[in-house]
C-alpha cells in the first residue's frame, strides 16, 4: 500500500534548526557557512525528467567478418514505449547498436554494452532525441575509433530533426548549440545532460586506492565526482555479473544515493555535499596536523647534527674564555690614551686656527701702512674705513677696485670719484703713528698664536705616543694563538646558531631584526587553529538533514520494496519473499523466507532485480506526481542465460507490458528470444533482413 507523503521542511525551517543546535551561530551564520561551501539549502520543486530517443542512425564499414564486409547504414525510428532490437542470431550487431546509442547519450560507449571486434566499424552516429522537452540532436564523427569529434544540434520542433536525412545537419529551424574536438565530447555531453535534466553532479568522499593508514586506522580520501555517466546507470543497466545493484560502484553508498535522487529524496544531494565538505574539511585539518609532526619530527632529526655541533662549539668557546689573559686594564688604558689624544688634537686645531687669524690680522695691518705711505688716495682717505667687502650685499672687494681707487681716485666701495682734498702733513703723522701701533699689537698676537701652536703640537706627540705604547700592548695580548682560536670558535657559535634558527624556524636568542626575518620567513600560516564555529554549523546541519532524507527515504523505500517484489515475480525471479532496502544500499532479499543476498543471485537475476528496482523507482515516483527517473532504459538481453522458455517468455511480455501502458516509459531491449516476436508487433521491433544480420 503506498504510504502518505511525509511533510517536507522548508529551506527556513531547515537554517533555523541547524542554528538552534549551534548555541554561537544565528540563521545568517548558518546560511554563510553553507554558502562558502557551495551548499544552499532550497525548498525542493517536484521533479519532471524525461528523456525520449526518436531515432538512432549510423554508418560505417565493417571488416573482418565472415561474409558480411562492407558499408553500412542503419536508421532506426524510435519513441516513448517498448522497442525491440532482435534477430535470430547472435554476434548479429545487436549489443552493438546500443553501445552507439549509449555513445550518443553518455558522450563515451557504455562498457556493458560494447563489443570491441565492432567498435571500429562506426564512423558516424546521429540520435535524435527530446530531453525534458527540448529537441537536441548529437552527431558523433570518428575519425579514430572511439574519438569522435560531436556537433549537437538543437531545433524548433522534433519534427525539424527528423525531417533530416541521415548525416544532414542542416535544415529549417535546426541549429548547431555546440561543438566539441575529442576530447571535450564527454564534458559536452555531461553538462548538457544535467543542465536539461536538472541534475547536479554527486560529490562523494572515498578512501584513495593504496593510501597508508594513520595511527587511527585511517587512510587518506579523495572528493569523487560522479556526473551524467553515473547517473546512466541507472538508464543503462550493469551487466547480469556485476554484483553492484546499481551505478558503477558501491563506493561510498553510491547505490542509494542515486536511487534517492530518482526517488526524489528531498534534501538528499544537499546532505551529500554536507558529508563531503565535513570529511573534506575534517581529512585537511588532519593532513595538516600530521604534516606538522611530520615536519617537526624530520627537522628534529634533520637538525640534530647542529645541535651536536653547536654544542660543542658553545663548549670550546667557554672553555677558551675561561683561560683568557685579563685584558681589562689594557683596554682601559687604551681608552684613557685614545681620549687624552683626542683632547690634544682638538686643541691643536684651535690654536692653528688662531694662529691663521692672528696672521691674517698683521698683514692687513702692515698692508694698509704701506698703502697710507705710498697712495694719494689712501692719503685723502685717512682716518676713513677700508672695508673688505661691501656694507650692504657683502660682495668682497678686489684688488681691481682698490687699484682703480689709488689709480684713477675712484672710490674702491661706491666708485664715486674721490674728493680732492689737500694733504694734511700732521694729520698723516698721526694716522701713521697709529697704524704703526696696530702693527706692532698684531705681530705680538701673531708670535703669542705660533707659541701656542708649537706647545699644542708638543702635547699631541707626547699624547699620541702614550696610546701607540699602550694600543701596541694590547694587540700584542690580542695578537696570541688563544686570541685567534678563540674569535674562531665565537664565529662558529654564530653561524651555527643562525643555521639552526633557519632550519627550525625559532629566532629566539639572535639580534632583534633576524630573529623576526628568521620568524616571518619560515612560519607557517596553514598550521593556525580554526576556531571558528564551522565544522558546527556543519554537524548541525548534517544532522538535521540525516533526519529529513532518512525519513522520506524509509518512506519511499518502504513502496519501492512492494514494487520491486511484484515487478521481479512478473519478470521470472523466482521465490523472491521480499526486499528491504536500507540506508545503506543493501537489498536484504528473502528467497522462501531465507536471507539471500544480491550477490549470491544468478546474474539474470541480478539483471531482472536492477530492471524491477528502476521501474519500481519510476512507478513510486508517477505515484506521487513526480517524474524523478526520465522513463529511458537500454537493457542487452535481458534473457541471454535464462534456461526456462517459459520464464524468458514472461520476462519479455513484462517489459513489453511494462512500457506499454506507461506513456512515460521508453525501453529498449536486445534479445533473440522467439518470445520477442510474439509480444513486439512488427512497428516494435528492429531488424534485420531475415531477421538475421542488422547491419
């Protein structure tokens, strides 16, 4: 009995109860941690995926054959309902038909289905198809087997894609989306397949295939995106011998990941991308933490022939000062010496400078004695001022204007012309009786000046020689074997002290400005503690989301059991008591009441349980309004190993019935069961000539 859909909480009823299991975090710190981690929390919308095949055409050549080589050309009309590719033969081109499609479809062949004697035969493959409504077209050339070059072609209409012969690309209302060289054709195909379809690729977190273990047990993961050709597995089924019920791997609890996402599980994508950024987040800070001890392990030992070092170089310094000569009077002698001569020469140079003045003053002074005698110019002006320079710019005066004054009797200052005055013969007497007296104070002062010069110069020899005898007694102690050993164990000490300090990054006992060099360039900025309140938010919001998806999944697995029980029985499995899917993936079937797991099934079986669980997924989903599965699947002879006629009969008439009276259901088999025959009319079924060879 299907059960009442749950209630599904708001994306703001989701933010507050995460907050409210954060005491330090309110909605919008909620909704900002989430969001650095690329996860927002919306109301979920119901889900309308569909994708519809309408036609599949290819050519090629095929070589290598018994009889059959040469060009080919298949073109093949499809659309919603049950299809069947058949012949009466095997090795009739079949599985390989569908390995094209699957090519067109997943933008790589799916693996199940291909046959490698005849991959190299395709040299074109075109499918039409409608994917949530849009009409596309995917063209694939091989130049090389199984490296297309792809064109996708979109249109107004499906009918203006069909409307095109066979490789024609062009025509009304048709249009090219986007190409892709080789090596970009899967990603075109990928993101053009979950952006039609509304699809987000699944991020899961697993274990990376030969990392060593912790000291916890643990080994390092790696973030797994799974995109469209994932998700194809569940359109493309895995072979019958595969022992994974559905996807490509069991890794990580993909199986029932993707059957809540086709079941349209809210939240459940959200909550995956939560789980990995926390094991992601969790893995780096261990990494980081491990690293560290590492680091600091391997630089201990890295170092530790340094640290020998220094310590026996700070030994051989200790022991060299201990047994040192007292240098300290000497020293101090030398600084006394050094002082008294500085004293000296400053002295010296004040009485050379005097002296200088001193000499200066007496020959101005005899200069203007004679000018007084000889000039009749200096006669008109005696008693009156010789300035050396201008009173008012200071510009000096030179001997070209005294000459023009005693030449020509023009002024040496102002070079007015002078006045002609009459000698005064007593008045000249007394100006040269005093210029005289001038002289004569100006030659003492000169005679005083060179006296204190030659004292001066005495007392700084005397000085001078008193700090060479004492500075040569102190290099002559400084100038022994002890002296030089030990500035060369000091020189060891300090470069090995610095090497150390590089080398472990502590700057702790060198000069201020290299301690913090040493510190700056060797920190190391990814060792801080985040002590924010993230990984929080994140447990909070994993757990609030755990209970939302466990929910609506028990819910929904608990339909999709009675469906796949009674869509399994209708397909041949015999004795199926029951399933009980759970949480993580496991089937638990009863087979007449026995616990009987996947694996130990027979792998048509497992083949006919995968085909009762995807049409069960899509019945559950049509229930409940949604069309969470888009209603393709590609099945390779559902009935290859099966023994009882009667069964494969039944098989084929369910698969037939089952797409039938569903109008969103496409499925296309392979089979050469004469049963095919019987349920498939003849517009259903594609064939051969003969129904032997397709192609």
């Amino acid at each position: 009995m299907t059960t009442e859909p749950l209630p599904v909480p708001s994306d703001g009823e989701l933010y507050e109860q995460v907050a409210a299991r954060v005491p330090s975090a309110d909605v919008e710190r909620v909704r900002g941690v989430l969001s650095a981690h690329g996860i927002q929390l919306t109301s979920p919308l119901p889900a309308r995926r569909q994708l519809v095949v309408h036609r599949l055409y290819c050519e090629g050549i095929k070589t290598d054959t018994d009889d059959n080589d040469g060009p080919f050309t298949v073109d093949m009309t499809l659309g919603p309902g049950p299809w069947a590719i058949a012949s009466t033969l095997n090795n009739a081109g079949k599985s390989s038909l569908l390995w094209a499609l699957s090519y067109a479809l997943r933008g790589d062949g799916f693996k199940p289905f291909r046959r490698s004697e005849t991959v190299d035969w395709f040299s074109y493959i075109r499918a039409d198809i409608e994917v949530a409504g849009v009409a596309a077209s995917i063209r694939l050339t091989f130049d090389k087997p199984e490296r297309p070059s792809c064109r996708l072609l979109s249109a107004d209409t499906l009918e203006h894609l069909t409307a095109l012969d066979g490789s024609q690309e062009t025509g009304p209302g048709v249009r090219v989306a986007a190409t892709a060289e080789p090596g970009g054709v899967k990603e075109l195909i990928d993101r053009f397949m979950l952006d039609r379809l509304g699809l987000r690729p699944l991020s899961l977190w697993a274990a990376e295939a030969g990392a060593p273990k912790d000291a916890d047990g643990n080994r390092d993961s790696a973030e797994q995106v799974h995109g469209w050709a994932s998700y194809f597995y569940a359109i493309a089924l895995n072979a019958g011998n595969s022992s994974t019920l559905l996807g490509p791997t069991s890794y990580s609890q993909l199986p029932v990941k993707l059957m809540q996402l086709f079941l349209d599980v809210p939240y459940a994508s959200e909550l995956t991308q939560i789980n990995t950024a926390r094991k992601k987040d969790t893995q780096e800070s261990k990494r980081v933490e491990r690293r560290a001890r590492e680091d600091t392990k391997a630089c201990e030992q890295q170092t530790e022939p340094l640290r020998q070092a220094l310590r026996a170089a700070e030994e051989k310094v200790a022991a060299l000062e201990a047994g040192q000569p007292d240098l300290t009077g000497l020293l101090a002698d030398v600084d006394a010496a050094a002082r008294r001569l500085a004293h000296d020469q400053a002295a010296l140079q004040g009485a050379e400078e005097s002296h200088v003045l001193a000499r200066k003053a007496r020959l101005k002074d005899e200069r203007a004695v004679r000018r007084a005698q000889q000039s009749r110019a200096a006669r008109v002006l005696l008693g009156a001022l010789e300035p050396e320079a201008c009173p008012r710019c200071d510009h000096e005066i030179d001997d070209a204007r005294r000459t023009a004054e005693e030449s020509a009797h023009r002024c040496s200052v102002c070079a007015s012309p002078l006045p002609e005055v009459e000698d005064d013969p007593e008045a000249r007497a007394v100006l040269l009786s005093r210029l005289e007296d001038r002289v004569n104070a100006s030659r003492t002062a000169e005679d005083t000046a060179r006296l204190g010069v030659e004292t001066a110069v005495a007392a700084c020899d005397n000085s001078r020689a008193a700090y060479d005898l004492v500075n040569a007694s102190l290099t002559a102690a400084r100038s022994g074997n002890w002296c030089t050993r030990l500035e060369s164990a000091r020189e060891d000490v300090y470069q090995l002290r610095g090497a150390l300090a590089v080398a472990t990054g502590n700057g702790t006992g060198l000069p201020g400005v290299v301690g913090d060099y040493v510190t700056a360039t060797t920190s190391r900025s990814d060792t801080e503690d985040d002590s924010d309140d993230t990984d929080a938010i994140l447990r909070a919001a994993a757990e609030v989301l755990s209970t939302v998806v466990a929910d609506h999944s028990k819910a929904l697995f608990a339909d999709l059991n009675s469906e796949i029980v009674a869509i399994a029985h209708d397909l041949g499995v015999a004795n199926l008591t029951s399933v009980d899917l759970n949480l993580a993936g496991h089937l638990n079937a009863r087979k007449t009441g026995k616990k009987h797991p996947f694996e130990a099934f027979s792998p048509t079986d497992r083949l006919r349980v995968r085909i009762a669980a995807i049409v069960g997924m899509i019945k559950v989903g049509r229930k409940r309004g949604i069309m969470s599965h888009p209603g393709l699947l590609l099945i390779d002879a559902p009935t290859a190993e099966e023994l009882s006629h009667e069964n494969a009969r039944q098989c084929i008439k369910t698969l037939y019935e089952t797409a039938a009276d569903d109008p969103g259901i496409q499925i296309v088999i392979t089979s050469i069961d004469d049963a095919v025959w019987e349920f498939y009319p003849e517009d259903r079924t594609v064939t051969g000539p003969d129904k032997r060879h397709l192609f």
